[in-house]
C-alpha cells in the first residue's frame, strides 16, 4: 500500500493521492483533486494541456493504488520518477531496488550515487534530467521485472514519455533497452549506437549497479556519455525547465 505523509498540500491532505503527486516532486504546485478524479483508474482518458505539471499529477491520480500486476503486493510505494520533467532528457532504469521502495524516490541507493558521478562528468545533475524505470514497482528480490510485468507498467512509461516529450532518451541496462528499441539483443550489442523510439534518440548504455559489480564496463559507458554531451550539445539540451 502506498504511504501517506503530509505533504504540504492544499488543506494539509494525507492521502495516497497526495503523496504520489509528491514522489513526482510536485509538492509545489496547486492541483484541486477534483479536476482530475474522474480520471482515476482510466488508462485511455488523457490530458492535453501541454502543462507538464498538470499532466504529470492527471497520470499520477489515474495510476492510482495500481494493482495492474504482482509486483503491488509487496510495494511500499510507487516509484514514478524525479528529477527535472522539461529538462528534455529522460533516463530510464528496470525497476526500483529496496531503498527506492522505501523512499519513493528513483536511484536513491548505491547505483544511483554512481550515476550522479557519471552525470557529473558531462556536466549533468538530477536537476537537468529526468529519471524513471521500466516498472514503477519494485521486483521483490531486485529481480528483472518480468515480460508480463513491463508490459503492464508499459502504458505508464509511454504516458510520461507522451508528456515530457523527451529530446534524448538514455536507457540503462538490458531490460530498458530491450523495451526502448523493440530489440532483443544483449545491451552489449545495443551500446554504442544511437537508436530511436519514434523521432525521439535512445542511447542504450550499461546499468550503474553492473558498473559496481564490473570494472571493465566503466570504458564503454564513458564512451556512451560521450556521445550523449555531444547529442545533447547539437540538439542544445538540456531545457529550461520552464513548461
Ligand atoms: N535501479 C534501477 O534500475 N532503478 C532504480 O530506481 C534504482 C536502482
């Protein structure tokens, strides 16, 4: 079940709605639940106000208590993601691991300080990307979430992507890859190339914690933040953050 804390919304509400506006790091803006309830649990209703903001929470509230596969069963919360969502860069992990769990943040544990390294070295930080996974739930055990369990998180992914119409997509590990490009080949083969999800670029590269695990990997994945700083300068990314 998804926890509730206070998060400084209007009349001081505690409630699951809330707090999930909250894990997309929404705590500052105004949304009446009433503008957007009659959207809860509907998967084909959708906004199109191009408000990022607004968007964002409409999903949030229709995403709901999801029970769309196992992996709800032993949540604790839902992980949607963070980080900056006009930024124009969107970064995309398998799953949330215990402390994401717990905390309702993406990338909070080992693997995420690594990656605040690796963006550090192109002059990147959490404020100038957004980050999500391919799940929103964590599989027990850290496991790769399974086919059936991406292909039931998918439509969320696909919202979040539909909204923040990212200018670059960096997906981290085989399972994002896999599910970015359509491919089924091993992210050693899908490294090292840029690949595109509709118009938008995918640059597929190692997931951190297999950085943590394997020393050899920290070559390939400098050469794909590379390629990523000199995508990135070309299209002038990332964004001002201002939508
Ligand atoms: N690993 C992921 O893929 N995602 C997270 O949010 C944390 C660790």
């Amino acid at each position: 079940m998804t926890e509730s804390r206070d998060t400084g919304a209007p009349g001081g509400r505690k409630d699951p709605f809330w707090n999930s506006v909250a894990s997309f790091g929404l705590d500052d803006i105004f949304v009446l639940p009433e503008w957007i309830s009659g959207l809860k649990g509907d998967k084909t209703a959708s906004v199109t106000s191009g408000n990022i903001p607004l968007e964002q929470a409409a999903l949030v509230s229709r995403v709901g208590d999801c029970r769309g596969c196992r992996l709800c069963e032993e949540r604790n919360k839902i992980v949607f993601g963070g980080g900056n969502p006009s930024s124009g860069i969107v970064f995309i992990g398998e799953g949330p691991g215990a402390n994401e769990d717990i905390q309702g943040e993406p990338f909070v544990g080992r693997a995420g300080k690594l990656l605040d390294k690796i963006l550090a070295a192109i002059d990147l930080d959490r404020d100038s990307i957004y980050i999500t996974n391919i799940v929103k739930c964590r599989p027990p055990g850290n496991r790769t979430p399974s086919k059936d369990e991406v292909a039931a998180c998918w439509w969320i992914l696909e919202e979040q992507l539909r909204i923040m119409k990212p200018g670059v997509i960096v997906t981290l590990g085989a399972p994002a890859s896999r599910t970015m490009t359509g491919s089924s080949d091993g992210i050693g083969k899908l490294r090292g190339t840029i690949h595109r999800y509709g118009d938008i670029p995918v640059i597929p590269t190692y997931h951190p914690a297999a950085l943590l695990r394997t020393d050899a990997l920290k070559r390939p994945v400098w050469e794909d933040m590379k390629m990523l700083r000199k995508l990135l300068d070309e299209l002038g990314l990332p964004g001002t953050g201002k939508n």
